[in-house]
C-alpha cells in the first residue's frame, strides 16, 4: 500500500510533467503564430494592425464598444476627431 507521501508526490510530479508538456506546446504554437504573422508581413499586410484587430475580436461586444467611446471620448478632448477638411475647390463654391 502507498503512503500519502509517496502519492502526493506522484500526483505533484504529474501535475508538473503535464505543465511542462503545455509549456512546450505554447511554445510550439508561439513559433507557428509568429511565422503566420511573418508571412503576412510578407504579403503587405501590417502586422501591428493585425495584432489589433485579433486582440479586439477577443473581446465581448459591450467591452468593445466603452473601448471604442473612451477612445472617441480622448481624441475629442485631444482635437484630433475634427469636423472634416473641406478641399478650397469646395469652399469657393
């Protein structure tokens, strides 16, 4: 028959195994991302852009939507969302 001891240490040496498998295959998994990134780099796309847009269709609608007011909410404060320009050719008219 096992002691607790001997069992505890057989489950805390699987817990530790399993993680260390995981570890690996984030790491493995990083490097793919990473490659489809490069790849989409390579095919004109910009990659800060991309990073992006996954991060806002990992988030909840209503999150995305107070993301998006208090951004409108800082650049008016800022005056960068302005009334458009009007071309002069439209003002002499």
């Amino acid at each position: 028959m096992s002691s607790p001891a001997s069992i505890a240490r057989d489950q805390l040496k699987a817990f530790v195994e399993r993680i260390e498998r995981m570890e690996e295959e984030k790491a493995a998994i990083s490097e793919d991302i990473k490659e489809i990134y490069a790849e989409a780099k390579g095919n004109g796309y910009d990659v800060k852009t991309l990073r992006a847009i996954i991060r806002l269709r990992k988030m909840e609608p209503h999150d995305l939507e107070e993301q998006e007011a208090m951004l409108d909410l800082y650049k008016s404060a800022l005056g960068m969302l302005g009334s458009p320009q009007i071309a002069d050719d439209e003002e002499e008219m």
